[in-house]
C-alpha cells in the first residue's frame, strides 16, 4: 500500500505543481501539461508489455527492484536543468514504475483467501488515495515554497522508506501465473474484461480532462492561490481515503458490482458539480470533494472486478487496466490541454461529465444476470 503512495505521488506529482514547473522549466502551463500526457502514454505500452517480460519473477525482487528504481529517478529529477531532461527522466521513470500497481495488486491474490480478496486489493489501491489525499497537498505546498525540485527530493527519500519495508516484510517465493500470448488472447475473447477495460478507460478520460489542470483551473476560475488550491486537493484526497475504506469494508458482502455502481455514481455526482459550480470557489471545493470519494473506490473495483471474471487471468488483466487507465489519463489530458490552451475553461467539466456519463452506461450493461457479484 505505501509503495501505491510513492507510485501514485510519482505520476500525479506534475499535476500539483504545473505553475511551479512551467516557470521554473520557462515553458508554458500547457507543455508542462505534457509531462502528464506523456508519461501516460508511457505507462499504457508499458503496463501490458512489463507484464509479459516480468510474469516469471518473484514478486518480492519485482516490487523492490521497481520501487528502487522509483527512488534513484525521483533523486534524479531533482537534479534535471532542464524541461527535456525533466521529460526524459520521468519517462524512464513511469516506464519501470508502471509495474507496480498491477504487480501489488496480484501479489495480494497470492497472499489472502479468497473471501477476503475485494478488500485486500482495494486496501492495497488505498495508496493512490492517500497519495492525493496527503500527497498532493503536500506536493502544492512544498512546490510553492521550495520549489519543485524539492518534491522530487521528498519523493525519492519516501521510495527508500518503502523499499526497506518491502524488503523486509514480504515473503519470498511469491510468484504469479505466467503470462503468454495465450493469455492475452484468452482476454481478448472474454467480453466481460473488454467492458470493464472499457469502463476504465471512459472514467479516467473524464477525470483527468479537469485533474490534468486543475490547480490552473482554480486559479483561473476563481482566483485561488495555492494554499485554496491545496485545500482542494487534500479534500479531494481525504474523501478519496473515505472512500476507499468504505469500499472495502462493503465490497465482500454487497458484491463488487454494486459497490462499483454506487461510487460511479457518486464520482459523476462531483463531476457534475464542477460543471455546474465552475467560478465558485466553495461549491467547486465541495464537488472536488464529492468527486474524490468516488475516484479511487471506483479504481479499485475495477480491479476485484477483473480478478473475479477470470481468477485465472487476473495478472494480465489487472496490468492491462492499468494500461488503460493510463490510456484514460492520456486521453483526458491531451483534452484538457488543448481546452486550457484556447481558453474554454468552463467546457472542460462538460467534457468530463460526459465521458463518465458514458462510463457509468457501460458499467450498468456489465451487470450480472444472476449473482450480485
């Protein structure tokens, strides 16, 4: 779960400090964008790609390896004098990091029964909550004051932290069902997988065409500084954290479907908030905060959803909604740069609106005929 903490600090961490960046970097706020953009695209290759290369390894070794070379780029971006290197580092960075979530989230169907694998993995993806919820915030903070070189700093320092707790607690041996061309064709066969892929997909698009920006786009809108625009993003994580213990209290007994559908919901409920709400600072807090209840439960479903359609193919499917997501985030920021490039600031929560409109119509079609799950 910590190691999500550093995983999802490292890819969000842009998104917390575009103004620090784009002028430390003396480029514009829709370039610094494009380390997001970028590094998503990255991470939807690698995802499935790493997957394959990576099945037959022991876990333990994996995840430290992964998180030690997490630990060394962040320490490197730190040092970058420049926007290309910043790019090329973070590149390498999200190419090996992108193992992580999806690995994690397999490794825990190894460690638990059965019974109590929706709440462990949704325990486990709590990390991407608490990586918006206290890190995002902190990365506002510390950006503002001492610069974005210094988050990378604290980022890399976090990394060892985690590194040693893998090293010493998680067992040896642990290794995953191998994954060959005939898996991913087994997945392409299953229609399930494709709609819930899909799901994935539609929902992070939406997100991201508002998260993307959304530090600009409060300051725009309403004309918060940093310390207002902190507060959202802590209270967008905090209530992600919510969310997610919620999630994975009830998800065992209420069925990952059901679960699913109410933070859904409840995520498109923010969305449309921020639509509605856009230039009012104190409804658009409360939206945010709504939205994030919803964002990382919904994530996390999608994975015990997955695991439950095919046991079997859990290790790739997993990966490869991992590599949608990042398809979604790729797709969801390209959009809301070229909407904060021409200035049509309120379109942007419309267009994300109705991306996870589209989402939750998908997510009502995978329904299960007879059992709630």
């Amino acid at each position: 779960m910590l190691g999500n903490v550093v995983t999802g600090c490292s890819v969000l961490a842009p998104a917390g400090m575009l103004v620090e960046l784009a002028s430390g970097l003396d480029v514009s706020i829709r370039t610094a964008g494009l380390l997001v953009t970028f590094g998503a695209i990255v991470l939807c290759i690698g995802s499935p790609l790493t997957a394959w290369l990576t099945s037959r390894i022991d876990r333990r070794i994996l995840l430290t390896a992964t998180i030690g070379a997490l630990a060394v780029t962040n320490f490197a971006s730190a040092f970058a004098s420049d926007y290309a290197s910043l790019m090329a580092i973070r590149l390498v960075m999200l190419g090996i990091g992108v193992l992580y979530t999806p690995q994690a989230a397999g490794t825990a169907a190894l460690i638990v029964p059965e019974e109590k694998r929706g709440g462990t993995i949704a325990y486990i993806f709590l990390g991407w909550s608490l990586a918006a919820a206290v890190g995002l915030p902190a990365i506002t903070f510390i950006a503002s004051r001492h610069g974005w070189q210094a988050v990378y700093a604290v980022i890399g320092a976090m990394s060892c932290f985690s590194l040693l707790l893998l090293a010493w607690r998680l067992p040896r041996g642990l290794m995953g069902a191998p994954v060959d061309l005939k898996t991913w064709a087994a997945i392409g066969r299953n229609p399930m997988i494709l709609l819930l892929l899909l799901i994935t997909t539609l929902q992070m698009s939406g997100q991201f065409v508002v998260f993307t920006y959304m530090g600009p786009l409060l300051a725009r809108l309403t004309g918060a500084g940093p310390d207002p625009i902190a507060l959202v993003f802590a209270a967008y994580g905090v209530c992600g954290v919510i969310g997610t213990a919620v999630a994975s209290r009830i998800v065992d007994s209420w069925g990952a479907w059901k679960t699913s559908m109410l933070f859904m919901s409840v995520l498109l409920t923010g969305l449309c908030g921020w639509a509605l709400s856009a230039g009012i600072y104190p409804l658009m807090a409360v939206s945010v905060a709504i939205w994030g209840i919803g964002f990382a439960s919904t994530n996390s479903m999608q994975q015990v959803r997955l695991v439950d359609a095919a046991p079997a193919l859990a290790s790739a499917s997993v990966s490869l909604n991992t590599s949608v997501l990042y398809v979604g985030q790729a797709i969801g920021s390209a959009i809301g740069g070229f909407l904060y490039a021409r200035d049509l600031l309120y379109a942007s929560g419309y267009v994300a609106t109705a991306f996870v409109v589209m989402a939750v119509t998908t997510v009502i079609l995978t329904r299960p005929k007879k059992a709630i799950r």
